[in-house]
C-alpha cells in the first residue's frame, strides 16, 4: 500500500489564489483539506518516519543566529508578510497576537544543508526553528503560498511538492509534536518525518526545560524521494 497521497490540487488549492476568499485559515484550509477532522478516527498513518540521519552537527548548532522571531504578525516567508487569516483564527481561538510560536533562521551552514539534501528534492526550501520552552505553534493546516519557488513560478504543480520534518535535537520531556490524532514522541536528532501537510492538521509547542530545534524543508518530490518515503526506515550517514 503506498503511503504516499497523489492527489491532485485543483484551482481552489492553489492557495495563493483562493486563499482572499476566506477570513479564516482554519476554514479555508478544512475546504481543500483531504483529511477527515475526526478527533475520534484512528489515525496511526497520519506521519511516517522512514529515515535517520546519522552525524554530528552540534557544533553548527551552537553557531547558529535565529534573526526570525514567528508569532501571528510575522508567519510568512522570511517573517515578512503579515497574515490577517491566520492572526484572526488565533485571536478567536483565545491565543495572543504576539505570541512566540518559535525562532527561524535560514542561514545554514555547509552541514546542515547536507542533511536537507538527503531528501532529494527539487526546489527544496530549508529553515531551522527553535523552539524553547513556552512557545507554542497552535493547530493549523499548511498552505505553501510563501514557497520562494511558487513565487518566481507561479506555474508550478504543487502536487508533487511536499513537506519535511527533520529533528535535530533528541526528544525530550515537555516536547510536543501532534500529527493529526496521533502524537510524535521520543525522536532521536536526525529522524525525519513525512505527513500531507496539506491535509493534516499538526501543532507544536514546548512545555520542558530544553530548546527543541528542527529543520523543516519543503520542495517537489523526485523518484528518489518517493522510493525513500515508500521504503522500510533505513539510515544515511553524512
């Protein structure tokens, strides 16, 4: 069975042009979303982690600057665009419009852009968040409207583009990752994590006593990707 979803996205999922008939993220995203929003479906395929990547890159880690500071005011590209629909939702919801979900940086060095490279991807977009304890990235859907690539191409098929969830740090307690019904727990630095990002919804926060750092890295899928996500967990050294 493959666990990859090809799914088509039509005129309406490509959200930069849909996404200004809507006053809600939430709503607009629960409208293109393929996902069930059953709280009570069992949901164990929600995520798969099907690689491990095995170095040492704590010392880039302790280098790196996080210029990025993402709350409801500053979720877009580079912490630019102001987006009114997710800032509405948040607001509803009872969260406050300045606060921290977590610090990003796209400044990377040689290493870690290594490990992004092991996905393979064309066009890949790769960012690291930090987020320490108190920071919480509320229930969302993602969009990819603020993908760099779909703004110098606007004719890109986004069906094939994807979504990644690299860990850089080890579990730990009070570190909470949710995809869909099912929780994420006890990852070791270099698991990475596939889920239709699109279609699930997913949340983090930081309730513990340590940072949590991950890399995320969207871009289109090749063959190399696909026969990675559809194949048995395995490891790469870099």
């Amino acid at each position: 069975m493959s666990f990859i979803k090809h799914q088509s996205r039509d005129e309406i999922s490509r959200n930069n042009l849909a996404r200004k008939n809507f006053s809600s993220k939430w709503e607009y995203t629960k409208a293109v979303s393929k996902w069930h929003f059953d709280k009570w479906h069992e949901d164990s395929d929600s995520y798969k982690v099907f690689m491990g990547v095995d170095g040492n890159w704590e010392k880039e880690l302790e280098g790196l600057e996080y210029p990025i500071q993402v709350s409801t005011t500053n979720y877009g590209f580079e912490g630019k665009d102001h987006d009114s629909i997710i800032e509405n939702d948040f607001i509803e919801w009872g969260y406050k419009p300045e606060m921290l979900q977590y610090d990003r940086t796209y400044n990377l060095p040689d290493k870690l852009m290594k490990v992004a490279e092991q996905l393979h991807l064309l066009h890949p977009d790769v960012r690291v968040h930090r987020q320490t304890p108190g920071m919480v990235a509320p229930i969302h859907v993602d969009t990819f409207c603020s993908h760099p690539a779909m703004d110098k191409d606007p004719t890109l098929e986004v069906s094939m583009m994807r979504r990644f969830v690299i860990q850089l740090t080890d579990w730990d307690w009070g570190h909470f990752w949710n995809f869909g019904n099912s929780p994420w727990q006890q990852w070791r630095a270099g698991d990475v994590a596939y889920f239709e990002s699109r279609d699930v919804v997913h949340c983090t926060a930081n309730a513990g006593k340590t940072p949590r750092v991950t890399m995320i890295v969207t871009g289109w899928m090749t063959d190399k990707t696909i026969e990675l996500i559809e194949g048995p967990f395995h490891r790469v050294k870099i």
